[in-house]
C-alpha cells in the first residue's frame, strides 16, 4: 500500500506540478502603474487607461497580479511605487519572472552621482508625488539579479520636436517638473543606466527593458485606438503582444527578438516612423513571458474587420457622400483643416502634413481616405511567423526637401526564409498608387539573387507630403497581386482585393512612411 501512494504522489508531481511543491515552479508576477492625475505636473488622458488595459491583459495570462500592486493616480506614490516593489520580490522565488510596467510622464533632471550620463541629464520616472531616477531603479534591478525582470516604460524623458523641428502639438508624456526631496536617494553607488547602448554589462543581463521610442529627441504621444480610449502606443501593442499576436513560433511564450520584431514593425507603422520603440538586449531566443495556452495564433487574416477612418474637420465642413470615415472632435487619424473654398490642409495625428485637398470636390478627400483603409489592411497582413521586412532610408526619417535625393534599401532579415520575390510600390500623399516593382521596361527581375536592393534614387518634386514605400517580399512571384497594382494605378485597389492576392503565396509586408515640403 505504501508503495502504491509513493507511486500515485510521484506520478501527481509529474502531471499537475504546478499545482505541488514536488520541484520548483517558475512564475511570473506584476506591478503596474498608470498616472494621469499629478500632484505638480500637467495631466494626461491614456496613462490609467494603459495600466487597466495591461492590468486585465496581464491575468488573462499566468501572472499574479493582486489589487495592491496596481497603483493608478494618487497611489502611484514614490514609497507606494518602492514598497510595492519590494512586497512583490518578497512573495516571489529566485528564478521567477518580475513584470514592471510604467505608463505616464518621463523627465529629466541633472545627472547626480555617480555621474554616469554622457548627456549630463538623469531620465526619471514621475511618480504622483515624486520621481525615480533611472539610476535608482537599476539599482533596485540589480539587487534583484536571482529574478527574471521585464521593465517596460510608456513615457518621454524630454519635450521632443516633430519631424519638422517643431515643438510638439499632441499631449506628450514628458513633464518638465523639478522634485525637491526631502529623503536620500535609494543608493550611491556606482550603477549603469538602463538602456545604455552598447553591449549590456553582465549584471544587466537578467533584465529586458522595453521604452516607447528609440530617442529621447522625439515626443511620445497618446492616440485613440480600437476601444475608442486613449492610450500610449507602446502599451496598446504590448496588451496585443500579451494576447499571443507577437507569438511568432506559437510556442506560448514571448521571446525577446518576437517583442522586438512585433513592436518595433506596429509602432513604426502607428507613428508613421517618427520613433520606434527601445528594446535592451535587442535580441534572443529566452522566453521573457510566458502566455496562457488559449491566446490567439498570429497568422494574418484573409477578411481583417477595418475599422472606419477618423478624421476631423476644422474651420469648415467635409463634403457630403465620405465613405469609410467617422466625424470625431479629438482622437483622429487625420485632420482636415479647411485654408478657403479652394484648399484643404490633411495633417496626421503626429501633426504631418499629409498633402493638400480641393475643399468642395469629395473624391480628392476619399483618395486620402483610401489610403489609410488600405494601409490599416497592409498593417494586418504583417506576419509574425516570418522577419521583418527591413526598409532602410539613408537620409533618415526627417523632413525632406524639394530636389533632395532619397537612397532606399529593401532586404529580408532571414535570407534563409527565401523571400526573393520583390513587389515594390508608392502609395503618394494624395492616394495615388506607384507601382516601382517590378517593370518589364526596366528587366527587373522577378526573384532576386542578392540583397539589399537599393532603389533608384527618388528626387523630391510636387506635389509633397507624406508617402508610404510599400515593400513586399514573397517566397514566389505575386502575380495576381502584382496585375492588380499595375491595372489599378493611378488609382487605389479595394483593400480585400489586396489582401486575397496577397494571400495566394507566402509573404512578409512592410511600409516605410516618409514626408516631404517645398525647399
């Protein structure tokens, strides 16, 4: 009989051992904190929306994440933020995952010792009645080493200008606000910044740290999204990485080089490759979080559900008869300020303009239209079972000028993938279409033997604005897509036309946004 409850208790072990102590179990915990309301500095609209978006997106997943470690508005404080910190090391074990997201304002402040920051300026974390240096918290992370960290960080730690040198007009989420504290910093000593380029120091290398853009020079923004909230782009497709769409091996876990991947390509598309998200370390194969057995499979769908464009009118009124749209008063994805009878200004919601309309003549306004349809259509088609599409621009993502000369590369990340099959056109500011690849006339090559492909050089002529490179990368040529972009330009194909010859062959998507004005 004994015998036979040793045997029964080993074999429990074996089949429910997250439900025993018969060998360790690795588990993953959360803090989240959101802040919309300060105490000093200016509000913001998305942050709490944020951290309840990733509070539910989170426990649809195996996390513990109880009530007291989600800190919204006036109990996102310093020591509230610290103590909740230290309670969540407490109840973990060594080996187990530590999830910390932030989402709310960033700053900076003059570096404190150690100085240790080349631009001489700390990046702090704006709690509701303080801050947290950047310094203070890799410290915390370090004294943490036996733990398995995910640090994510939905804020700005400068003011940021726009593509044009501008100030930004969108509710950023940096704050200019000094702290004068009372208390001593958490430590003194000489510790590294998190997210430093360069090669990860050793004593970083259990934590990834994720922030919302690659610059400090940019401004991130809060947009509206599909649930009609506010929100911070690096927390909206992190709750979509969480629900398994950045799965790309379908292993139900995330790996660093999948977030890198996902959010990288969705938030450049989002903001038009003003900024990309941050990653430290940028790649690897270790599973950073661990996702429930029922979230979604990534494959692009054949019938995505395209939500209408938003667009808002200014000083005027659209003319009658718009498809695919929805009159809003904030939250748009363009904006259509009226100049007189005869001219239109369209800006996007990062404030580009985008191109100019005739005010009285509709079709002029659903040609631009259009084009966001069919470029959220492209977005879908993303496929996250294959690398990136990797579009590179010379000049940069900045403003360019009348005359300028744009040198453009195209190659798949995997050549391993054998996507050697190029399809390359322009979608214009306008809504026209630009079929570039590949051209009988110019005895372009159907499947390509070397990569990169550089494009001819592009020269900057009217009509200006902002265009999109659509670069597609198929293991066979795309015929049947490649006839449909060639009949239809000028003019723009119905986005299910797209997508069903797109879907004839294997794949991979990618867009690249860049803008243009009179020298």
């Amino acid at each position: 009989m004994f015998q036979k409850k040793t045997l029964f208790v080993l074999l429990l072990c074996v089949s429910v051992y997250h439900l025993t102590a018969c060998s360790p179990v690795v588990r993953q915990h959360a803090l989240v904190v959101g802040i919309d309301n300060y105490k000093q500095a200016e509000p913001l609209k998305g942050a709490v929306n944020d951290a309840k978006l990733l509070t539910k997106s989170l426990r649809d997943n195996p996390v513990l994440l109880p009530e007291e470690r989600v800190l919204l508005d006036e109990h996102a404080t310093r020591a509230n933020v610290i103590q909740a910190w230290r309670n969540m090391l407490a109840q973990a074990n060594p080996g187990d995952t530590l999830i910390f997201t932030y989402a709310g304002h960033g700053s900076q402040k003059e570096d404190a010792e150690p100085k240790d920051e080349a631009d001489k300026q700390d990046e702090t974390l704006v709690l509701y009645d303080d801050e947290i240096s950047d310094d203070e918290l890799t410290d915390l992370f370090i004294k943490a080493k036996a733990y398995n960290i995910l640090f994510l960080a939905d804020a700005c730690h400068s003011g940021g200008l726009t593509r044009d040198g501008k100030p930004a007009t969108c509710r950023s989420r940096f704050a200019d606000t000094t702290f004068h504290r009372q208390a001593s910093p958490l430590s003194t000593i000489e510790i590294s910044t998190l997210g430093d380029e360069g090669e990860d120091p050793a004593h970083l290398n259990h934590i990834t740290f994720i922030s919302a853009a690659d610059s400090d020079n940019v401004p991130v923004c809060e947009y509206a999204f599909e649930d009609e909230k506010t929100h911070g782009a690096l927390s909206w497709f992190f709750a979509k990485a969480l629900a398994g769409y950045a799965d790309g091996n379908r292993n139900k876990g995330l790996e660093r080089e999948e977030l890198k991947n996902y959010l990288t390509t969705q938030i450049g598309n989002h903001t038009s490759q003003l900024y990309k998200p941050k990653l430290r370390p940028e790649s690897g194969s270790e599973v950073v979080i661990r996702l429930a057995q029922d979230s979604v499979t990534p494959i692009p769908p054949d019938n995505p559900n395209l939500r209408d464009v938003a667009i808002k009118v200014e000083n005027g009124f659209a003319p009658s008869g718009l498809r695919a749209v929805k009159h809003v008063k904030q939250g748009f994805d363009l904006r259509f300020v009226v100049k007189d009878e005869a001219d239109t200004a369209v800006y996007n919601k990062l404030g580009d303009q985008v191109t100019t309309v005739l005010s009285q003549k509709a079709d002029t306004w659903q040609r631009v239209i259009d084009k966001a349809q069919l470029l959220q259509a492209l977005s879908t088609q993303f496929d996250m079972r294959l690398k990136p599409v990797q579009i590179d621009l010379k000049e940069g993502n900045g403003l360019h000028r009348e005359g300028e000369h744009l040198h453009f590369s195209i190659a798949p990340t995997d050549r391993g993938e054998e996507l050697n099959a190029l399809t390359l056109f322009n979608l214009g500011g306008d809504g026209t279409l630009q079929f570039l690849y590949p051209l009988a006339l110019q005895n372009h090559a159907l499947m390509l033997e070397q990569f990169p492909y550089e494009l001819k050089p592009l020269k900057i002529v009217a009509p200006f604005g902002g265009d999109h490179l659509v670069a597609i990368l198929c293991t066979q040529p795309p015929t049947v897509l490649q006839t449909l972009l060639k009949d239809s330009a000028p003019y723009l194909p119905k986005p299910a036309e797209v997508i069903f010859a797109l879907h004839q062959q294997r794949c991979q998507v990618g867009q690249y946004a860049f803008f243009s004005a009179a020298d």
